[in-house]
C-alpha cells in the first residue's frame, strides 16, 4: 500500500483518519462514540476494527491481540491489519506496547514514545514488497517512528504532567517467551532501551504503507535480569491497567481539537 497504486488512503474524500492500534491491555475504543466493526477484506487475510467518532473526528480502533488478546505476538497478521488501515483511508496510527525496561531511569509506568528499533525477530515476514508484481523495493527507515505524532504526544505529556521521554530505542524479540538475562544484557549493550515482541513488523509495514506511525511505550516492567524476579504476563497486565487511564489521557490530549 501506499506505494505502486496498492493499498489506499490517497484521493480518499472526507476526515483524515486516524487509527489507534491498541496493543496488550488495551482492547476497547472506551474513547469513541457511534463505534461499529467492519471486517476488512486484505490480499492476507481478514482484519477486524472498530470505526467510531471523537470530537467529529473519525478514528478507526485495531485490537492488536485481537479483542480478546487471543494472538500472540508471533502470531499477528501483521501485513493484514496494515494493510486495512490504509485501506480504511488512515493516514496517521498511534500504536501502544507493553515492553520491559533496560533502563533504571524508566520505571513502570512510564511512557517512552520510541524512536528506533533494533530487530530480532526469526519468523516474521515483514514487508509487502517480495518481488514480482509488487516489485523490489528497499524503503527507508532512517526515521521509523513519526517525529510529528511524537512531538504531539510529549507536548501532551507536559501538559499533563505525565512521566513521557521522547525517544528510546526498542528491542523487538520473537517471543512469546520472555527474554533471558543474558539477552537483556546485550541488547543493553548493544544500545537497547526498551523490550517487546510486536513493533517489528508493525513499523516497518506501515512506512512501506506510507503511514505516519508513532509507537507509545509503556514500561510494564524491569526487563528479565533486571528485575531480579521472574516475570509473568499478568505483571504485565496488571500494570497495564493499573496506568490505562494515564495512556488514555494521553492519547486524547494529542489528539486535534
Ligand atoms: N519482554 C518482552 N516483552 C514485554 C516485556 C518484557 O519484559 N514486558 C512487556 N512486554
């Protein structure tokens, strides 16, 4: 999409829209008025969203994990929610991620709005492009993340007081399990700041779809070494809810008036 005619978005009449894709302990669009679902139909596969109003702006919601977090991680239909999207007519996404923490500065609770990933992902196909009639196309990723969504958010941090740092480097592993300690040790060395199991491919397919995409970290945890206990994902998700409101507020406030 995006590029080669395929996909939409362009010449598409109406509001810009805008999707939030909702990742671990985030699966309803409390947010929005009038919601419906649609199913997306997508050269790979189905993708389901819900399309509803805030402040007369159209925003389309994408359960990450599906509604019921049902998906795990290596699971996703990556290509197909993309792909649906753009399809829809989105031309901005707000992503959120649960991710461990490298960094004692970032404790749980807190917000990184990443700004680079490092890749370590196996079995994932992560582009559009693979030859053939969608052709051979090497996209940039020089800056993944949108700096413009970015900089709405940490304004919207400020004024709201939350603990928001703007840009930290992302590790994205394979999963579903969580790391060892001795991988959380190298991808510290290696410049790593944060770790989770989902922004790779999701990034990188929405650049290929032409998308202005920014990721909202929220720390669940010390990563596995770190935190000196064993981690669970109902850690995860307890500190996911227990900041919902926060990641919420957040979003809203950088959202256009
Ligand atoms: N590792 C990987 N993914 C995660 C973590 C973690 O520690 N916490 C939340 N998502």
């Amino acid at each position: 999409p995006g590029r080669k005619g395929r996909g939409g978005g362009e010449g598409r009449s109406g509001p810009v829209r805008l999707a939030i894709i909702g990742g671990t302990g985030v699966y309803d669009p409390e947010i929005l008025d009038d919601v419906r679902e649609e199913t997306v139909v997508t050269p790979y596969g189905r993708a389901t969203v819900r399309i509803g109003k805030f402040r007369g702006l159209e925003v389309v919601f994408l359960a990450r994990h599906g509604a019921g977090h049902t998906v795990p991680p290596h699971k996703i239909n990556y290509r197909a929610n993309i792909y649906a999207l753009a399809a829809l007519g989105v031309r901005r996404v707000i992503a959120t991620a649960a991710v461990g923490s490298l960094r004692q500065a970032f404790g749980p609770g807190h917000f990184v709005l990443v700004d680079q990933f490092l890749d370590f992902t196996k079995n994932r196909v992560s582009t559009f492009f693979e030859g053939g009639e969608a052709g051979v196309v090497h996209i940039d990723v020089t800056e993944p993340y949108c700096p413009e969504i970015r900089s709405h958010l940490e304004a919207a941090g400020k004024a709201l007081g939350l603990p928001v740092t703007n840009g930290g480097v992302y590790v994205c592993t394979e999963g579903p399990r969580f790391e060892t300690p001795a991988e959380i040790r190298m991808f510290e060395r290696l410049g790593g700041d944060l770790v989770g199991m989902t922004s790779v491919p999701e990034v990188v397919l929405a650049r290929e779809a032409g998308l202005c995409y920014a990721t909202i970290a929220m720390v669940t945890n010390y990563a596995a070494g770190i935190s000196g206990q064993p981690l669970t994902h109902e850690e995860v998700l307890e500190i996911m809810a227990a900041n919902g409101t926060n990641l919420r507020r957040l979003i809203l406030e950088a959202l256009p008036r």
